[in-house]
C-alpha cells in the first residue's frame, strides 16, 4: 500500500514521515489553505527530501505553467494539480514544463476516473472539501472506481484507514488532517500510527 503524507511543515515532519514508512510526502503552496506554506519554506524543506521518499508540490491555486516551472527548479518528483480549477489545457501546459503530474480531485465534481486522462501518471480521489478531514461516502466508488495508480483522501486517520483501503481498494492513500493535533499542526504519533495501519490493511478481493 502506497502511503503519502501531505501538508508538512517542518523539517520534523520530514524526518518522522520518512522513518515511519511513507512512500511520498506533500508540500503544499496555496493562498487559501492553512497548510499553504512560502516559497523559501518550500525551498528550505524541498532540499531537506532524501531521496528515497517521492517529494510532492501540491497546488490548487497557483497558475499551472507557474507550479510546474517550481516542481522543476526545485527538484520535485511530482506535481499534484489538485481541484476542478485545472483542466485537460492546464495539465498539456504543465506537462512540457514538467511531466510528473498527478491529478487530484473528487467525485462530486464528477470527473473522467480514468487514471491518465488528462496525462497523469497517478489520480486523487478526495472529499468534496478538500484538507477539511471530512469523509465522504465510499459506496460511491462503487459505480466509479478507478483502475491502477489511484489514491484515496478524505477524512483518513489512524482510526479508519484500515476500514477504507477494505472498502475502496486504493493503490494508495494520501493523508493530512488526519495526522495533525490542530489545523496545520502535524501529530507525529499519528503520522506513525497512520502509516502503520495502512500498512497492515488489506483490500477486500475485487
């Protein structure tokens, strides 16, 4: 189970997420969420990323062209366009800026579920209120899971991500209030039991 972290901080939060187990970790750079973080702490964390782990810069409201351009100067492995805001034009722009894309969305804004649609290599599926740690109903899935490289958010915890890797049969999971003590603030003890959990679940059979 492929397992991302997203939303860190601090160099801190690195350091946990990498020695728990996560496979990716998120930097996000927005104005309109509390895990929105400037250029030089995105710079500063960025260069603190070991090599192992997949570094994402995650964007919902910065140009395209403009995020690509950073994901690249700053050696990202992908960049997550997250949000109805980018479309198929975006992703082509970005792609020949920088081509590791993922995409991030949700289901009710009944998007093409095809991982690779708009030439992503992975596919989000969040709540309808994206880093609100609210779940969202799971059965919809049922009428439109998607096949391959995808992620399940939304709502996940230490507490309930063993329950929706059964339910949903992601290829990974991607969490971030989920894991915090308050909006922003990443719980280390719950990044463990997070990365933990979702480890040791196990998709029901198709």
């Amino acid at each position: 189970m492929f397992v991302k972290v997203c939303g860190l901080g601090t160099v801190a939060d690195i350091d946990v997420s990498v020695e728990a187990g996560a496979d990716a970790l998120g930097l996000v750079i927005s104005g309109t969420s509390v895990r929105g973080l400037d250029r030089d702490r995105v710079v500063r964390l960025a260069a603190h990323m070991p090599p192992q782990v997949r570094s994402v810069l995650v964007v919902n409201d910065t140009p395209a062209t403009e995020a690509a351009l950073i994901a690249a100067d700053l050696g990202f492995g992908a960049l997550q366009l997250h949000g109805s805001a980018y479309g198929e034009q975006d992703f082509a722009a970005a792609a020949a800026l920088f081509p590791r894309l993922w995409r991030a969305t949700s289901l009710s804004e009944r998007p093409d579920t095809r991982v690779g649609a708009y030439g992503e290599e992975v596919l989000l599926l969040d709540s309808p209120r994206a880093g609100s740690g609210k779940s969202w109903d799971l059965t919809l899935l049922d009428e439109a899971r998607p096949d391959g490289t995808w992620l399940l958010a939304g709502g996940l915890s230490p507490r309930n991500v063993a329950e929706a890797i059964r339910l949903a049969r992601p290829w990974g999971v991607d969490v971030s209030s989920g894991v915090e003590s308050a909006p922003g603030i990443k719980d280390h003890d719950r990044i463990r039991a997070f990365v933990a959990a979702a480890r040791e679940a196990a998709p029901l059979e198709a």
